[in-house]
C-alpha cells in the first residue's frame, strides 16, 4: 500500500512537472493578449481624438489631408513594435495609412471618427502577435527547466528516498512474515479483554478456526481454553502482573472439529506510561505431541515397573505350579489306571499348564519376551485356546479347520495369548452372545505378494465376530499401544498381538464393518517338518540311571524336582544355589563319580544363578550336560541356551515325563554336549 502511494506521487510529480510550464506559458500568453488588446485598444481611441480635430478643423475637404493624416499616423513617441496604423472611409476606402513590416498572426482594434456627432471613417491599429509567441514560447521553457529541475530534486531527495525507506521497509516486512510463517510457532499480538490478532494463518491449520475470526473479535481467545484450565491461565497472568510481565505458561485448548490440543504460551505484557495494560505479545507453541510422549513415557515407566513386577509374580507363580504340577504329576503316576481320580488329576494338570500360559501371558503383556518356539501342530492349539476363551461367555466357537495344516515353529504360550486377545475382544464386541467363526488353511506366498511377509508357506487363520464393528477411522490406530475404544481396556491386547506375531516374523490384519462385524487375519510361516504324535511322545516315561544334580533356591521346587527325578530312576543330589552346587559338582568329579546331567534354575535371587554357574562348571568339566530351567519365560537364555552352555532347556513348570524325555535325550546323546 505504502510503494502504490508513492508510486502515485511519482506520477503526480511528473504530471505538475508537464503540465506547469504549459500553464506558465499559459498564463502569460494570456496575460500579455489581454494586455495588447487593451493598449490597442487604448492607443485606437487616443489617436482616434487626434484625428477627429483634424476631421473637425476641415469638415468637407478633410480626407484631402492625406500628408497631415499620414503625418499623423506616423507619429509615435517610442516605437518598440511594428504596426499598420490607417484611416478607412466609411466604404472602407483607404485615406491614409502609416505601415510597418508587419509577420502573421496579428491582432487589429479600430475606433470611429466622428463629423459633427456623425461617423464618417475609421482608425485601425494593427499590431504583430509574433514577438508575444516568441516571449511565450521563452517562458515556457524557463518554465519547463525550472519544473524540471524542482521535479528532479524532490524525486531525488524526497521521493525516491521516500521510495527506497518504503521499499525496505515493504522487503523487511515481507522477510518478518516469511519469518513468521515458517516458525513452528504462532506469533500473536492480544489485549486484557482476551481478543487476539494472529500475524499468519497457521492459526486455522492448527485450531481450525480462521484468523479472520479472531481479527473481526467474533471469537475471543479465553472461548477456546478448556474451562478447566482457564483459572490457571489467569493466575499465570496476574503473576507476571505482579514481577517481569513476562510469562509462560501451558494449557489446553478446544479444536473447532472438538479435539484438544495442548499450547505453550510464552509473552510480555507491554504497558503505557500510566500502568495500563497496551498489549501482550508472544508466541503459540503446539505441545500436544510432547505432551503425549510425556503421558507416554510415563505409561511406559509404570509399564517397565510393572514388568519387573511382573516377571517376579511369574517367576514366583511358576515355582508354586512346579511344586503342584509336580506332584500331581507324581500322584497320577502312582495310582492304579482304573482309579477314577486319575480324570480329576488330569484335569488339576491342564489346569496347571493354563495357569502357565497366564503367567508366561503376563510376562509379554508387560515386557514383550523373545519367543520360545517349538514344533507344534496349530489346529489343537487354536481349539484348546479357544474353547478356554469362551468358558464362562454366551460366545461360542465355530471351527472350520482342515486336518492338513502345516506345522508351525512358535512359542505355544505366545500365541496361546494372541487367541485369548481376540477372542477376549470379540466377546467384548457380542455383550448379548453369538458365534466366533474361526478358519484356517495353508497358503504360499509369492513375490509380489501386498502383503509385508517374505514369500513362502504360510499358514492363514481368520477368527470373525458378529459383532458391531468399527469406523474406518478406527482401522489403522487399532494396534497403537493404548488405542481403545471400549471405556474399560488398557488398549494392549492387540498392541501386545501384534508385536507376538512380528516376532515371530508373521503379521495380523483386520477387516471391519459397522454392524456386520470384524474379522483378524493372522499369517504364520509353517515349516516343512512333520510332527509326531505329540501325546503319545509326551505321555511316554523316560527311565535312565545315573547321578542328576538339581540346584534350585526354592525348598518345594527343589524338593519336588528331586522327587521326580528320583522317580525316572536317577540319584538325585540337591543344592540351594550356584556355589553349592559348584562345590558338589567338584567333589564328585574328584572322587570319580561324575554327574551325568545337572539342572540349574536360572534365578537364585541374593546368590549364583544358573548362567554363572554353567560358566564355573564347564571350567571344571567341558563335557557337562546341563539343562536350563527357569520360571522366567522370557528370559534370554532360554531362547538361546545353546549360546550359554546348555544342552536342553525346561521351563517351569513341567511335568515327570518332560523330564524324563530332556534327561534321556541329553544323557543318551553324548554329542549334546557344548564342549
């Protein structure tokens, strides 16, 4: 706006810069015509008088006075110009006449003579206009050079400079905006009544109300604070009133579409000379993000607590099931087949190994344990894990299973909770009960496949609800930790689901429909190898002979774990922690009677755990057969005992005839050995 007025200037200079010499030239071509035209006028009745007394002093023959009139006419006391000067009768017959040399244009008056009160001729004055053309033409050039250079002068001096500020102000201005808007913030000017004028329109791309809102004062700032914050904005306020009249403070504010976000405000109050409040100035910074990382962080410290609460829960729980399993396990040996307790036993040890698989499910919900995977065949697990999920629920399973479903390596526990996680949800998803459609079959994967997976076997299980399904909208959050729809949940069940099947290289997808229902798509990577009648081979006892040394911190377990290897026929020695059984381990390699294998829990809190025990051991004997065992599921060494010295690995808790087969295998096969 400021360039476009002195542009304008510019202009109206230039213009009084043309057009003032025209009107000076003007001005006085005008001036000196009137001033001829009355001389002339003047000098035509003067010498008119003068000729008259002629006319009169000789009435009849007077026109016969030729000499004395021409004399007459001649007669003229400074001549500065030429000029015609004549006496015409009243035919306009020359009488006399005086001539100059006169040059075009010209300008003529007359004036009549008079006879007796009667006109009998005329007196003409002609005079040139040339000399007047020339003065004029002069004065306009004087005029012109003059304009000119005043022009030239204050274009130079006044406006071009004026031009040159305003450019640099226009440049510094335009540099301020782009400044501006390319800050991650928002810079703000406001006032005590909480109206507020933004400097760029980021405001509207991150409220959702335009800056024309707050230019026009439709919209007050104090409007869009959340009620519940608004006290606390205004203390922050008073409190800088009071010391620096700077401030800073944070708040949450209300999204035109209705969501919250959260803002840093950092500003001065800016004040007259009487004390009064003139303005505040400052920024808008969007904290929203920091603010969730913050909430984030903090969940996530909670959830590392809770995870080292949780692993001691289970390690603890798993010693107790140990204990339990372990003579339930050693009583159902005892007794006769045709004892009807034996059903009642077998229940009491499913239930041992359900409880297993909630504490190995809380581990994961809480740390997220690498995998322990084994051989397994995927459609009991999928039936058992369902049908436990169920119980107690108006959901029933329906199942669409082939028996020709490739085996999986995975970890049992794992994906037993991935199953309960869904089918959880689709319970949750059927308050008033229906059936859970679940589906499997093999699938090979090729190449361009759309899915995030390598190509190869795979084996596909879907699991559809009846339930009410969900937005779009909902689809692609519904794995961030934390997202939830449900007004009671942790928002981990799936999170937790698909990070299980991330590690163990598969992926899971969701398809959903609002009132038809949801389905999960979970992909596993099958494995070629076949799988032996897991029962029977779990059900066979394994007897051996030899020395078995077991090392446990906890009495029960130790005692129980003695028991049992006692029973497989072993001589069972027993140690409380890893310098126990060090000391026992050396003795016996002196004395000639060496151990055939050695058990060692991993976790002897206060003392020598298992992974520095096998370390002293494979010192003393390089060829020692020893078997990892821990309540700690997820613990590294139980996905990679080999790496450590292990021979075989047995997770707590276990039953006589696991065991029997581990110690059979190890024993039976001398190359298991790590040295």
């Amino acid at each position: 706006m400021k360039l476009r007025k002195t542009a304008t200037a510019h202009h109206i200079a230039l213009a009084l810069a043309i057009v003032i010499p025209f009107f000076l030239s003007g001005s006085y071509f005008f001036i000196g015509y009137v001033n001829i035209d009355a001389t002339l006028q003047t000098e035509a009745e003067a010498n008119a008088l003068f000729a008259s007394q002629i006319i009169h002093a000789n009435p009849d023959y007077w026109q016969f006075e030729q000499i004395r009139l021409q004399e007459f006419l001649s007669r003229r006391l400074i001549k500065t110009h030429n000029e015609i000067r004549r006496i015409v009768d009243l035919n306009n017959a020359m009488v006399a006449e005086h001539r100059d040399h006169l040059e075009y244009p010209f300008m003529m008056r007359s004036h009549d003579l008079y006879d007796s009160g009667r006109v009998v001729a005329k007196l003409e004055i002609i005079r040139s206009l040339r000399p007047l053309l020339w003065n004029t033409l002069l004065v306009g050039i004087v005029g012109y050079l003059l304009t000119l250079a005043i022009y030239w002068s204050v274009k130079i001096f006044i406006l071009d400079r004026r031009q040159q500020a305003e450019e640099s102000l226009l440049e510094s201005e335009e540099k301020y905006r782009l400044l501006v808007s390319k800050l991650p913030a928002l810079v703000f000017k406001g006032y005590a009544d909480w109206v507020v004028d933004f400097f760029d329109d980021k405001i509207e791309a991150l409220t959702g109300y335009s800056k024309a809102e707050f230019d026009s004062r439709r919209l007050k700032w104090s409007e869009v604070i959340q009620s519940e914050d608004l006290s606390s904005v205004k203390d922050a306020f008073i409190q800088a009133l009071r010391t620096n009249q700077s401030y800073v403070r944070e708040y949450r504010i209300k999204a035109k579409d209705g969501g919250t976000l959260w803002l840093q405000e950092k500003g001065q109050i800016i004040r007259h000379q009487d004390g009064k409040i003139d303005y505040i100035s400052g920024v808008f910074f969007d904290i929203t993000e920091r603010k969730i990382f913050e909430e984030e962080r903090l969940t996530f410290s909670k959830m590392e607590s809770l995870g080292v609460l949780a692993g001691g829960i289970a390690h603890d729980f798993n010693n107790i099931l140990t204990v339990i399993l372990g003579n339930i396990n050693l009583a159902m040996l005892d007794l006769p087949v045709e004892y009807g307790g034996q059903e009642i036993l077998t229940e009491a040890e499913k239930a041992c190994f359900q409880a297993q698989s909630l504490a190995r499910q809380l581990l994961t919900f809480a740390k997220g344990g690498a995998p322990i995977k084994e051989l397994v065949a995927i459609e009991p697990l999928i039936r058992e894990s369902v049908t436990f999920a169920c119980r107690g629920s108006a959901v029933r399973g329906e199942f669409t299973l082939p028996d020709n479903l490739w085996a999986l390596e995975v970890d049992p526990g794992q994906i037993n909770q991935v199953f309960r996680n869904l089918i959880i949800n689709a319970i949750q998803a059927m308050p008033g009960g229906g059936t859970i459609k679940i589906q499997a079959e093999n699938l090979v994967l090729a190449a361009e496949s759309d899915l995030p997976l390598s190509p190869g076997k795979y084996v596909k299980i879907s699991l559809q609800d009846q339930g009410g399904g969900m937005p779009a909208g909902y689809l692609a959050k519904i794995f961030d930790p934390y997202f939830t729809t449900k007004q009671k949940g942790s928002g981990l069940g799936l999170a937790t689901s698909y990070f299980i099947l991330k590690n163990h290289h598969g992926h899971i997808a969701v398809e959903s429909k609002p009132r038809v229902g949801t389905t999960f798509t979970l992909y596993l990577p099958a494995v070629d190898q076949k799988i032996s009648p897991s029962s029977e081979a779990k059900m066979k006892l394994y007897s051996g002979k030899g020395k078995i040394l077991v090392m446990d911190d906890e009495d029960l377990v130790r005692e129980v774990v003695g028991k049992m290897v006692a029973y497989l026929g072993y001589e069972a020695n027993l140690a409380r922690d890893g310098a126990e059984a060090i000391s026992i381990f050396t003795e016996a390699q002196k004395s000639g009677q060496p151990f055939d294998a050695v058990i060692l829990d991993l976790t002897v809190p206060g003392g020598m755990g298992g992974k520095e025990t096998i370390e002293n051991l494979l010192k003393i004997d390089p060829k020692v057969k020893a078997i990892a065992s821990s309540g700690y599921s997820d613990d590294p060494v139980m996905a990679e005992f080999h790496k450590y010295g292990f021979s075989a690995i047995i997770p707590k808790p276990y039953r006589v005839m696991e065991a029997g087969k581990i110690l059979h295998d190890i024993i039976a096969n001398k190359e298991d050995a790590p040295g």
